[in-house]
C-alpha cells in the first residue's frame, strides 16, 4: 500500500518546483520583452543570454528528466497513454522552441521566448492537474518513487539521497 503521506509530499514538491520555473521563465521573458521595446541592445543581448542559458541548464533537463521515472508508469496504462503522448509531444515543440529561440534576436526572439514560456505553462498546467494527481490516484503507481532523488523534477530543497539502486 502507497504512503499517502509521501505521495501528498511529492505532489506538494513538484507543484512548487512547477511554480517556481515558471516564475522564473515569465520574469526571463519579461526582461528580454523588455529590453527588445526599449530598443536596449545591451540589455537584450544579456537577457537573452541568460534565458537561453536557463532553457538548457533548467527547461530542457526538466522535461528529459519526466520522460522517465514520471512519464512511464502512466504511459504503460490504457488510461494515461494518452495524456502521455500529448505531453512527450509537447516536450518536442520546447525543445524546437528553444533552438529556434537561440537563432534569434529582437522582436522575433521575444516572440520565440513568449511561446516557450505559454507553452510551458500549458504544460504545467496539464502535469499538476493531470499526470500527477492521475499517477497518485493508480494503486501501482507512485509518485514518490518516481521523483525520489531527482531535483530536476522536485527542486533542490526536496531531493532524496537514496536511489536505491535505480537511476
């Protein structure tokens, strides 16, 4: 039997990691808005250095990281196959999002990072509503294993050390 303690535990600490990226990527995108309406070279040039940055170093690992231990499970479900695959999908259009976003500059990369940034918070959306609330509520799923030790997933302040084996 599931610890339902553990579970509401992780579902709290995704959230909150969920929040706090998409927090930071609105403020990333805002800048760089920002910066492109002020006609500010300098600043633009900066505030997309540093939104690129965050894609590769938080984003993109973010969404490689789900596509394991979170996605699997439900995905080997009738019930969650689905909702998997519409979000593997969207993991796709991010990722092309942000290569696409590297290429630009001015209007047309403030337009790339306001995709990413909707598009991501779609994705949230779907994730804290959906998936997880789906994996917690199936008896053979658990979301506390599928986080453990990932910080990718759950945030720094949350990380288990115990991987038990597992990778």
């Amino acid at each position: 039997m599931k610890d339902s303690a553990a579970e509401a535990e992780a579902l709290a600490a995704v959230e909150r990691h969920h929040g706090s990226m998409l927090r930071r990527l609105t403020a990333l995108t805002d800048a760089l808005t920002s910066a492109v309406e002020n006609h500010d070279s300098v600043s633009e040039h900066d505030a997309h250095e540093v939104l690129l940055e965050w894609c590769e170093n938080e984003l993109v690992p973010h969404a490689l990281a789900e596509e394991g231990p979170l996605y699997s499970g439900p995905r080997e479900t009738a019930e969650g196959r689905l909702l998997v695959e519409g979000m593997l999908a969207e993991h796709q259009v991010i990722v092309a999002l942000v290569e696409e976003f590297r290429g630009t500059r001015g209007v047309a990369a403030a337009i790339a990072a306001g995709a990413v940034q909707r598009i991501f918070a779609l994705h949230l959306d779907k994730e804290n509503r959906l998936l997880m609330p789906f994996v917690v509520s199936q008896p053979g799923l658990s979301l506390a294993e599928a986080v453990s030790g990932l910080h990718e997933l759950v945030g720094e302040e949350h990380g288990h050390p115990r991987r038990n084996g597992h990778g």
